[in-house]
C-alpha cells in the first residue's frame, strides 16, 4: 500500500520513471507541467484551459518548487455551518479519501475561516492522499511544511472549521468560481476521478475523458517549446523564433 511506504515515495514528483504503483494515467500525466497541460486544453477549445482558479501553493520545504503531484480527484464540499438543509456526512470525509488520490475541497466563497488544518493532513497522508487541493483557506502552516505535504489553497487564516463551515458531501461535481465573483473568467467543474496536477505554477483539472488528447498536444507543444528556446538562445530573436516553429 503506498501510505505504508517512506514519505518521499509516498509523493508523485517529477521524474523520469515513475514508480510502478502509480496508475499509468497518473505516471503519464505527471511528466508535463500545470502550463504544458493548460496550453493543451485550450487548443482543445477548454475556455478555462483546466485552471482551478486564484489556487497557490503554501507549503514550502526542500525540493518543493520542483515537486509536482498527479491523482484523481477525491471531491469535498464544504457549506456554511449556519446551512441547516445542506446534507450531513456519517464519516469524518478524510477517513474516506482514497489512496493515491488528490483531495480537493470547494470551500463557501464568503469563508475565512481555514477548512483545512495539520491533523488533516496527517489523517491524508495515513490514507495515502497524495495532495489536496482547496478553494479556499488552510492554516497550521508550519505544521503542514514540517508533514511535506502539497497543499495548494486560496489563503491561510487562524481560524478553524467550526464554527463556520462544515462538510457536507463527497466525490461530487464541484464547481468552483474565480474571484471575485462576476471576473468574467469561467468557472471550473472538478468531477469525481478527474485528473489534478499541481506544480509551483498552479493547479490544473484533466477532465478523465481527455486525458489522451490532452497528453497528445502536450508533447508536441513541448517539442515547439524546446525548438524556440534553442532558437531564442542563439540570438534568432522571440518573434522570429515563434514564427518558425509555431506558424505566428
């Protein structure tokens, strides 16, 4: 099981062979950055090109800005505590979050509070999540950079869950709004399964039903990048450069 194994293998990094645990979608997927994948899914007609909006990574620790983390989506969906119709769950939902997965939780757009804290984290990693994934706020900081655990959220704040907000589903479509609300830019819907990927420049959704494609275009918009970089090094210039490799 992967959380039984040392916390350095329990994290999907970059690298040239993934380990043979690691689903093949996953350990495909993994190789190309957050921009690689969002370039695809916009030549692919994504208008949100797979971005899970205003998400930054908090924690920082040794090789954490090379890291990069790959998992289907375990869904959460927060609600305000004050929401007395909003369903309510019989578990604790990271006591069910499943190995190998990327927790990610659609938090109220009016929260401050965190919805997300340091026993959470180690409750996640005791499951074998491999990161998780917040639209909206975390805290305990220090705790979860000391725990090395990939954490991409809205903001921190000290405030906890209670008495402010609560869990009130699982691995349901989540539908995630830019801020401010009303930008103009296109809200996401996460699926259960879907594929997330999060690197030091953000947080993108595969939809699982795109995956191939999306890889496809990925790797040819790689070979584009490395001939203009080559290009741009010798002193072709940027815009000639992409005029000979990307046709503009």
């Amino acid at each position: 099981m992967l959380h039984a194994l040392p916390r350095a293998r329990s994290l999907v990094r970059q690298m040239s062979t993934p380990p043979p645990q690691m689903p093949s979608v996953t350990a495909a997927l993994v190789r190309f950055s957050t921009c690689e994948l969002s370039d695809a899914l916009i030549k692919l007609g994504v208008s949100h090109g797979g971005l899970i909006p205003d998400v930054q990574r908090m924690t920082v620790y040794s090789g954490s800005a090379e890291e990069r983390v790959c998992g289907p989506a375990y869904t959460v969906q927060m609600v305000l505590a004050s929401d007395a119709d909003a369903p309510k769950l019989s578990q604790h939902f990271v006591d069910t979050a499943e190995n190998g997965s990327i927790i990610v939780i659609g938090a109220p757009s009016q929260a401050k509070n965190a919805v997300w804290g340091g026993l959470m984290t180690a409750g996640a990693q005791a499951r074998g999540a491999r990161g998780v994934v917040i639209s909206g706020c975390c805290r305990d900081l220090a705790e979860q950079n000391a725990l090395r655990f990939p954490l991409f959220a809205r903001g921190h704040s000290t405030l906890g869950q209670s008495p402010f907000t609560r869990p009130s589903a699982v691995q349901i479509p989540l539908r995630i709004e830019p801020q401010p609300e009303g930008c103009g830019f296109p809200a996401i819907i996460v699926q259960p399964g879907d594929f997330v990927v999060g690197d030091a420049d953000g947080v993108v959704c595969v939809p699982k039903d795109m995956t191939n494609e999306v890889m496809e275009l990925a790797e040819k918009g790689r070979a584009v990048d490395a001939k203009c970089m080559a290009d741009i090094k010798a002193g072709l210039g940027v815009q000639a450069s992409f005029k000979k490799h990307r046709g503009k």
